[in-house]
C-alpha cells in the first residue's frame, strides 16, 4: 500500500496535470478568440466546408458581401450560392489535388440575397480530415472596370481618329489601328519615344511645339492644330487633344492624345479664305469700276447735253454743225462703252455667241485698221500696218469678233502714245503644211505699263492707274475682252512692257482657210429686177415708238422714198396684206404682236397667194451676236442693230430695194430647192410627216390641243434647214409662234400656208423625184 509520500506525489502531479490543462484550454481558447476576432474583420469570406460540400464556418465578410445571414448558410453546400453556370467549374477546382490548386484562383459568380450577381475570386486549401478551408474575394469591381477596358479598347483600335497613350513622361505606351495607318509607324516603331520625336518636320509650327511642351510638363489638358509628318514624309494637318489621366491620390500617371486629321478641312478652310480674299479684291475692283464707269459714261453725256443746251440756244449754223460734231463723237464714245458693258455682261455669264462665216481675211483686216490710223494721224502719230500676203484670202471665222481683236489693241496703242509710232503686224506664223496660225503685233512707243499691272492687264475691272488723276480715260474693259475673245478663239495673248519704253501684244489665232470648207447649198427662185428709182419705191415702217419712226421717216423722205407707218407687227401683217411694199422695216420689239411673228406670217401669206416676198429688214435693241441668225429665221432680209445711222440704213435699204424680185412668173410657180446626196432617201418621209401636220394641226386647232400643235410646228422649225427647207422652217416657226398665243387665225394663215408650198416644191435631185415630182 503506497505511502502518504506517495500519495501526495500523485495528487500534486494530477493537480499539476490539471492546473497545466486548464493553463492550455484557457490559453487556446483566448487564441481561438483571437483568431476569430481577426477573422471576422476580414474583408475577405472565409469559410470551411466539409467533406461533403456542406459549409462548417463563414466569417461576418459572408454576410456583408453576399447579404445572406449565417446561420442558414451554415450547413449548406456552397455550390448552392453559385450561378449555375459556373457551378462545374466550382467542382472542378474543389477536386484538383493539393499540389494543383496552389496559385489557382477561379473568378465564379455568386448569387446575393436579393438576386445580383457578384464575381467573387476564389482560394481553397484541402483540409487533412476532409473538406477544405478557403476565401472569397469580391473582384467585381474589378471585372466591370475590366469590361470597361476592353469596350475603350476596341473604340479606339477601331476609330478613324488617331490614338496615342503616353506615360506621365510623354513616352508613347500604346497606339491604335489608325495611327498606324496614318503615320506609317507601328507600334514597336513608336513604343518608348515621344509623339514629336517622330512625327514633327521642319513646317511643323514651333510655337505649337512650345505649347504642347509647355502643357504636359504642367500636367494640363489642351487641343490644338498641328502639322505632322509620315513615315514616307507626307504632311498631314491633325486637330490634337490631350487629357490627362490621374492616379487615386490625384497625380498624373499618363496622357491620352487623340489626333484627327484635318488635312482635308484645312484645304477647305484655305480655299475659302482665297475665294474671300479674290471675292473682296473683286468686289474693291468692281466699286472702282463701277466709279469708273460712272465718270466715262457721265463725260459724253455732259457734252451731249450741253451741246443740245447749246445748239438750242440760237445758236448760228455754223455753231450749230459744229455743236452737233460733238454730239456725235460723244454719242459714238457711249455707244462704245455701252457694247463693251453687254460683252463684258454675257462672258461673265457664258453666252457670248459666235459667228462661223466665210470672209476675206487681209480685206477685213485692213479695214478695221482704217478708223484708227485716222486717230493716230489726228495725234500726230506715225502709224503703220503691215499684212502678209502669205496670209489665206478666205477663211472661216468670226470677221466681227477678229476686227474687234485688232482694233482694241490698235486703238488702245493709240490711246497710251503721245509721241512716236504705233506699228501693226499680220502674218502667218507658221509656214509649213499645218492649219496656218494668224500673228497680230501691235506695238508702240507710249506711255508702257507698270512691271506690277502686268501680270493684272488683262483682269476684268483692272486698270493700271486707276486714281482719279490718271492722265488717260477709259473703263479698262479692252484688254479684258480682247483677252477673252482670244481664249474663245482657241488663241494665246501675251504682253512685253516697260513703263514710259512702250508696250507690244502679241495675238496668235488659228486660222481655217476657205479652200478646206465644203460648199453652202441654198434655196434657188428665179429673180428680176425692179427700177432704183426712190420715188417709185414704197416703204413700210412698223415701229411703235414716234422719236424713232420720226428719225428713219425723214431719212428715207430726204432721199425721196415713199413711207408708210404701222403702230405694231399686227397693223404691218394687215398693211403687208392690202397693199404692196417694195420694203419693209420691221421693228422687233411691238406690243400686240413682235417683229418676227409678224415677218413670220406675212411670208406665210406672201406663201398663200403664190407672191414673191418683199424684203423685210428687222431693226432691233438686241445687239447680240446670234439675234442676226434668229431674225433670218424668222423670214427677215437683213438686219441692223440700234442705234440706227443714217449713212447704214441708207445703205441698207439701197442694197434691198436694188436686189427686190419681181412679181413671179406663171411658168416660175414651182419652188425648187437642192438636196444633198446623202440626204436625198431622207427627203420623201420627211416631206409626208409635212403633209400629214398640214391635216392633223387643224383637228388639234379645234379642240384646242395647242400644246400638241405648237409640238408640231417646233419639230417642223427645227428639221426642216437640216434638209435645206428653209421656208418650211420659217412656217413651222409660224405655227408654233401662233399655237403659243392661241392665234386661230394666225395659225390658219401659216397652215394655209404650208399646204401651198408642199404642192409647189420639187427637189433638185434624181433620187426623190418619184416621191415630190419631176426636178
């Protein structure tokens, strides 16, 4: 039996063994608590799961991340708070063995209380007895900004503008497609450098250079307009912005630049500030102009007028010739700005019109010299013009336009020469067997031009000295017409000067001689003569206006012609159809009925009664080239342009009256026309849709198709001088000038008309004369 000794041992080591126990428990529950106090302040969810999947411990992160109380999600299976989705790949993870876990942290989307969605990253560590211990981190922000990411990152990759991140250095980071493509420098190229270092050249500004420094040292944001360069050394202009991007605490930790190329727009913007800048020195130049043209135009008028003052004053006769000289050289200098006012007007609008006629080249030439050798001999001047026999007599072109040519640059020498010489030169400037080129030199010794109006002489508004104390009158329209015509023309102009060493124009032309052209082949009637004499010749007037008809009257009576007056074209059809005329002068512009709807249906009647036509000369306004052509048309003889001269309308009403036919012939009733060869298997359908108008216009007339008629007669006006059926033409213009006024008997008399020329025409050509009678 032990000893009290031993017994006491025994109880004080048992007592030790408990006091030690008690020491330990008490010392791992206090690291227990511990250990939970610093687990529940975790931002991260730990959690314990057992073998089964069930879940055994959740801090207090569980239930502020995913909102689900505790005490219901103990004893749960995890998986059961994962979207269903991710499910398996929570399995696959919680499967792997230990060696394969470590550094795996799967992104799984969780399910909080009140349904949303929360991406959690998860780690787990296998637990000796089963089940695993493990953390959840919420990395949903993380995966929105990463979305987020990715959406700015295709934008930019995919944006035409051009894209550059930098550091908060300025070294490029990152750039997109379009820079690329644009700069022609990839991404490897550009990574590490500075934008400038590569894309900068010797135009780009430097002051934007400075700026763009400047900014980003400072760590602002700014936009600006730059010019780059690319890889291939092309320029390109860029509207640039730059933001900076900030760090948490506020710093800059990089820059984004965002570059759009405005090459494009520049070239627009600099288009517009030139066009603004010509449009303003145009519109300086035409307020100077107009000035000008102010004191040209009021300069004659005031001799005008005060001579008429004058000369109505009881002026002697002597006074009075001499008063009205200088209404005349006045009148004749206004006229003369006036015409190059209306050219001026129609190049500026494009419908400047030419004439495509033969005449005798050297002929004409000379003649438009005559009128300024006059002037310059009036000065005092030495002028001499020379003409090259080597020059084509004939050739095919515009006599008006060329004549108008030489003479400006001849009379504008004249103008700017006080002293001296003007010399004029025509020639052939090219000898060989090419088309030949007309040379005009006109040179002089006068005042010469300024080396800075040279290069503006032939600007339309332009004037070399254009104050209002230059020596030499003028509206400065010449040399800016001429300039035109010539261009038309198919030419070239060019000017040598010196100022006070007189000038020189040269003007080379294209030439078509007359030999080269095919012949003209018109209508043929038979004509005879009717006696000169002026008081056995009766002449109509129709004009409206009492001061005109006042004028041309007593021209005519003066040389003892008979004058008769219509008020207006409907008065002169009536006049022209009760009595015969040996003339007609035929105002164009009436009221009623104009000029050419007269002439039109009075060579329709002249047409229904077998009558040969009397001549009709239209007197018109429209001094326009091509109104000639529209008022031959029409039916007219000839034509002259107000104002009216006495000396050209004698002169025309001569020609007329001495050229008139007779009264034809019984045996000369039929009309012949000539037909071209190739047209001949043309001329039979043409002539029956004639026919068939002749009938079918009348049933339109009666149910007032006007339309449908005035169609037919256009068709006609427009065909038939194609064929050469010019008075076909004239009446088919008839019928449509009628239709469009819904004149009955207007268009009766035309129809009429044309009826009777279709049974009196024959063509002069075997090959139709089946289909329009013997030839």
């Amino acid at each position: 039996m032990p000893d009290s000794n031993e017994m006491e041992r025994a109880l004080l080591v048992n007592d030790i063994h408990i006091q030690a126990t008690y020491r330990l428990t008490e010392a791992l529950v206090s690291s227990e608590k511990k250990m939970r106090r610093r687990i529940e302040l975790l931002t991260e969810i730990v959690f314990e799961m057992d073998a089964l999947g069930a879940l055994t411990f959740l801090n207090e992160a569980w239930r502020k991340v995913l909102r689900h109380e505790l005490s219901t999600s103990i004893g749960t299976p995890l998986r059961s708070f994962v979207v269903e989705d991710d499910r398996a790949q929570l399995d696959r993870s919680l499967a792997l063995p230990v060696t394969s876990t470590a550094g795996m942290r799967p992104q799984l989307r969780f399910l909080r209380q009140d349904g949303e969605t929360v991406w959690m990253e998860l780690s787990v560590t296998p637990l000796d007895e089963g089940g695993v211990v493990g953390t959840l981190h919420d990395v949903t922000q993380e995966k929105l900004a990463q979305a987020e990411l990715v959406k700015l990152s295709l934008v930019a990759s995919y944006t035409d503008s051009l894209v550059a991140i930098t550091d908060k250095r300025g070294l490029i980071e990152w750039v997109n497609t379009a820079f690329t493509r644009k700069t022609g420098y990839s991404l490897p190229e550009v990574i590490g450098k500075k934008p400038g270092s590569v894309l900068q050249g010797p135009a780009t500004d430097p002051a934007a250079v400075r700026l763009i420094g400047e900014r980003l040292r400072k760590g602002q944001g700014f936009q600006c307009e730059i010019l780059n360069y690319s890889k291939t050394n092309e320029k390109y202009w860029v509207s640039i912005h730059i933001s900076p991007i900030h760090d948490a605490e506020g710093k800059v930790e990089r820059f984004v630049a965002i570059q759009t190329d405005i090459t494009e727009l520049r070239t627009i913007q600099q288009d517009l500030k030139t066009a603004k800048e010509a449009a303003e020195s145009a519109s300086d130049a035409k307020t100077q102009f107009l000035a000008t043209i102010s004191h040209e135009m009021r300069t004659p008028l005031n001799v005008i007028l005060g001579s008429a003052d004058l000369a109505l004053d009881g002026a002697s006769e002597t006074e009075l010739r001499h008063y009205m000289t200088r209404v005349d050289e006045n009148a004749q200098t206004l006229l003369g700005l006036i015409s190059d006012l209306l050219d001026v007007s129609k190049i500026e609008a494009g419908q400047f019109e030419w004439e495509r006629v033969p005449f005798p080249l050297r002929d004409r030439l000379r003649l438009a010299l005559e009128t300024v050798a006059e002037r310059a001999a009036s000065k005092g001047l030495s002028f001499t013009a020379t003409i090259d026999d080597q020059l084509p007599e004939r050739v095919l072109a515009d006599p008006v336009r060329l004549g108008q040519i030489i003479t400006n640059l001849a009379e504008n020498a004249v103008k700017f020469t006080d002293t001296g010489f003007i010399r004029v030169e025509a020639y052939s400037a090219s000898r060989s067997s090419s088309p030949p080129v007309l040379a005009i030199r006109v040179s002089d010794s006068g005042a010469g031009i300024p080396s800075a109006a040279l290069p503006r002489i032939f600007d339309r508004f332009f004037q070399g000295d254009s104050s209002t104390t230059r020596r030499k009158g003028g509206a400065g329209l010449g040399l800016s017409i001429v300039k035109s015509l010539v261009d038309a023309m198919g030419g070239t102009i060019t000017v040598n000067s010196v100022s006070g060493q007189g000038a020189e124009f040269e003007v080379l032309l294209p030439l078509e001689p007359l030999s080269e052209l095919r012949p003209i082949r018109s209508q043929v009637m038979p004509m005879e003569r009717i006696s000169p004499a002026n008081n056995n010749v009766s002449i109509l007037i129709a004009e409206d206006n009492n001061d005109n008809f006042a004028i041309v009257a007593r021209y005519l009576t003066n040389e003892g012609y008979r004058v008769e007056r219509a008020l207006n074209g409907r008065d002169a059809v009536s006049a022209a159809a009760q009595s015969r005329f040996d003339l007609i002068l035929m105002d164009v512009e009436m009221p009623e009925m104009d000029g050419l709807q007269a002439t039109a249906l009075i060579r329709a009647n002249e047409q229904l009664r077998s009558m040969q036509p009397v001549p009709i000369i239209a007197l018109t306004a429209h001094a326009v080239m091509g109104y000639r052509e529209r008022c031959l048309q029409a039916g007219c003889s000839g034509y002259l342009p107000k104002p009216l001269r006495k000396r050209a309308i004698l002169s025309a009403v001569a020609a007329a009256v001495q050229n008139a036919p007779a009264p034809m012939q019984e045996e000369s009733q039929l009309i012949y026309v000539e037909v071209e060869s190739e047209l001949a298997d043309l001329v039979p359908a043409f002539l029956e849709n004639c026919r068939r108008a002749v009938n079918e216009i009348p049933e339109l007339m009666e149910e007032s198709d006007w339309i449908a008629a005035a169609r037919a007669g256009h068709s006609m006006k427009g065909t038939a001088p194609f064929y050469g059926f010019h008075e076909i033409g004239r009446l088919g213009r008839a019928i449509e000038s009628a239709c469009n006024s819904a004149d009955r008997s207007a268009l009766q008399i035309a129809i009429d008309a044309l009826a009777q020329f279709l049974e009196l025409v024959r063509v002069k050509n075997p090959a139709v004369r089946s289909a329009t009678g013997a030839g």
